[in-house]
C-alpha cells in the first residue's frame, strides 16, 4: 500500500513472560521474540533475491532459523535497527 507510515519503535520491555500483547489479528498471527545473539550469528541471516517479469531485480534481508522466517518489512526494519545498535557486528 502507498502512503503507509510505519514507525518502529525499540524499547526495553522488561520480562517477556510478564507481558499480555494482544496485536490486530488481521495484521498479526503470532508473536514471537527473537534474542540480539541470534540475529547477530550469521548462519541465522539471509537475503532473498526477487526479479519482477520486466528484469528488474532487488534483495531484501531474512533472518533464519527461529521459530519463523522474519522476511519482508519487519526484516527490513530489524536489519536497519541492528545496524544502529552493534554497527560493529552487523
């Protein structure tokens, strides 16, 4: 959808097991959480490549190996989050 705004937000939320989210189901079908370390070991990083009919092609990020693949924007938004947090390990 053009003109969507997204706006990420990193925060500190404390223990985990303490928290009660209940997200938009027709937006979100499962929460998960996915430590710092695993999305910094590089066999739990990936990219997909895409070509459209008309030759054009990109690469988008993917993170591997938890209980799902994080492909598409929320990929995108935690590689660029990654790279402000540990610049020097990502």
């Amino acid at each position: 959808q053009q003109g969507m705004t997204v706006a990420p937000v990193v925060a500190n939320l404390g223990p985990l097991e303490a928290l009660t989210l209940t997200p938009n189901p027709d937006e979100v079908e499962e929460v998960f959480t996915l430590p710092l370390a695993h999305l910094l070991r590089e066999e739990n990083q990936g990219y997909t490549h895409f070509r459209t009919a008309n030759g054009y092609g990109y690469t988008l990020p993917v993170f591997l190996n938890g209980p799902h693949k994080v492909w598409g924007l929320t990929a995108i938004v935690t590689e660029l989050t990654l790279e402000l947090l540990v610049p020097g390990r990502y």
